[in-house]
C-alpha cells in the first residue's frame, strides 16, 4: 500500500463516518437487542473469551464526575469537528477515536455514561475507563474498545510466497519519542541482512533511509515490529502477509489482543535489544518449514478479526458490560 492508497482508504472511512453521524440514532437503539441475540449464531465460550479479556471488571462500580452521557459525549465532538481547530492533527486524530466509539455507542441511550481516554495509553488506572491501548500487564481497570481502527487495523492478501521473498529483514518508521526504535536503527542499520531505517523524522544519519511502501516491504521474508507510543503499528498488516513478524515480546496491547500473542508460534520473539535477531532470522532462514509454519499460524489468528458481524457483536457485548458494571442495564 502507498501514501496514495492510504489517504483515500483515511478519505473513505471519514466520509462513511460523518454520514453515519446523521442516521436517527433511533435506528441503532430498536436493534440492540436483537444484535446481542446473534450470540446464539456463534461459539458462545469463544465470544466470553474476548469480550472477558477486553473487559476484565468483575464487580459493580460507579461513575465519577469526570464520565459523560452519550449525547454529552456527541455534542462535544460535533463542536471540534465544527471548529477550525478541527484542523488541528492532534484533535483530528482523536476525532477517530470518536466515529469508533460512537458507531458502537450509538445502540445504547443516550443517558447512558462513559468515561474513556483516547489516544495512545500505556498506563494503568485505579477506575474502570475505556481506551485504545493498555499495558499488558495489571490492566483489569482498562476496557479495550477498537479505536482509530483506519489506523491501526489494515489486513492484506500478499500473493508473494515466502520462499520467493529476499533473504533478509526490513523495517521502515518513526523513531521519534520512541527511544526503542531510534536505538534500534543507530545500532543495526549497517547489519547486511538487514534494510532497516527511519523515515521520519528527517536527520542527516546513515540510518536515516526515507519512505518504503508496505508493497515494497513485502518483498522480504523478515519485516520488524517494533513498538512506539504503544504497540506495533504494522504488525496486524505482517501477520496477515507470507513475511515473517519479527519483535520482542509486547509490553502493550490493543483490541488484537497482543498479550495472547505466542512466542515462536505467532512470531519470531528477541530480545528487547535485537541483540540475537540476527541469529534468529539466520536460523530460519535454514528452517523454511518452520518458518512457513509460523506463518501459517499468524494467518489463522489474523482470521477472527475478518468476521465484521462478529466483531460488532463483540464490540457491543463489551459496552454492554461495561454499562451492566457501572449500574445502568441489566
């Protein structure tokens, strides 16, 4: 995928969701029900399993001042996007997290109370509270919702087998606030096996190495995932390819559920420092059948997020705990 492909996929998706913004929300509420019913279309213990792991509460709590109605929450967001500070990046990237909320939001009354925090979380809280992303480790507070989704959740079907793919590893990104990837490029960029540099921001450093297309990127066997404000932006779109994922183990997760992730099954694991991701990329390249193998297991776990219907229902299964919890539904 280009910069091109990209900005019309971030131009469909916005315009989808201001319309959606439009429809009588009336329509959403008389159908909650029979949405949550569709549970008897799949696994039930399947289903249980992740809505449990994305909500973890187990006890009644209540909402502080700080929480908002669902009309409070839509008001306030029509009055950024209305404004010129709208224009703002940071503001227009929240306005994501908002349309993938909302859609979800959008089946429960309108008096019924949130309290979230958007953007890149990689703290824990003593409240229950909705986000994107959470540490994978005492994180019972935080309830994962699938946010800034354009972002974050980008599938392909990559027609390259692995075994016609170059023997080497590769990694494209943004080092900046992410002193795990700058280390990572100044310390390896020179390691042959290797085509890995920054693209932003621009230095004069030889591991400075401009923009690569991911259609580019899939031409190696190897591609690096690597954390930076939160997780790993790229890896949903390298497990669903024939490329190897190669990272060390997550320290945070979003609604893919990084922390079910399985060391040598789902990915190549090293160490924090990439200090034996050489030796480990060298020994699967002697090992294609293990190699495939992994691969094959990334593609089955990238398969449970393709299902759309399913993921709503799950989206909606989530919020309707969350609301059980805070005493506003049955």
């Amino acid at each position: 995928m280009n910069k091109f492909l990209i900005q019309r996929r971030k131009i469909v998706y916005y315009g989808k969701s201001f319309l959606a913004l439009f429809i009588p929300k009336f329509f959403f509420r008389i159908r909650i029900d029979s949405e949550l019913k569709k549970i008897n279309n799949y696994d039930l213990k399947y289903l249980e399993s992740r809505v449990n792991y994305y909500n973890k509460i187990e006890k009644k709590f209540q909402l502080d001042s700080e929480s908002l109605n669902i009309n409070e929450l839509f008001k306030i967001q029509i009055k950024k996007i209305k404004s010129k500070a709208f224009q703002n990046k940071k503001i227009k990237k929240r306005t994501t997290y908002f349309f993938d909320l909302y859609k979800y939001l959008s089946y429960f009354p309108p008096f019924f109370k949130v309290r979230f925090k958007f953007g890149d979380i990689t703290e824990n809280f003593s409240f229950p509270i909705i986000v994107k992303s959470r540490p994978i480790d005492k994180n019972k507070n935080s309830v994962i919702m699938k946010l800034n989704e354009v972002r974050h959740f980008y599938f392909l079907n990559d027609n390259k087998k692995f075994t016609e793919k170059k023997d080497m590893a590769v990694w494209r990104g943004n080092s900046k606030n992410s002193e795990a990837r700058l280390n990572f490029v100044k310390n390896y960029y020179d390691v042959p096996i290797y085509n890995i540099g920054q693209h932003n921001p621009k230095v004069d450093k030889p591991w400075y190495r401009g923009y690569m297309p991911i259609s580019r990127q899939l031409c190696y066997k190897f591609i690096f995932c690597i954390e930076g404000a939160d997780t790993a932006t790229n890896i949903k779109w390298v497990m669903s390819s024939n490329s190897l994922c190669v990272m060390p183990k997550p320290k945070y997760e979003t609604w893919f559920m990084e922390g079910r992730l399985i060391k040598d099954f789902h990915y190549i694991e090293v160490e924090n420092d990439f200090s034996d991701a050489e030796d480990k990329i060298q020994y699967y390249l002697k090992n294609i059948d293990k190699s495939i193998k992994i691969i094959e297991n990334a593609n089955q776990y990238i398969k449970q997020f393709k299902d759309l219907e399913q993921e709503r229902l799950i989206s909606l299964m989530v919020l309707n705990k969350f609301f059980k919890y805070s005493d506003q539904t049955n």
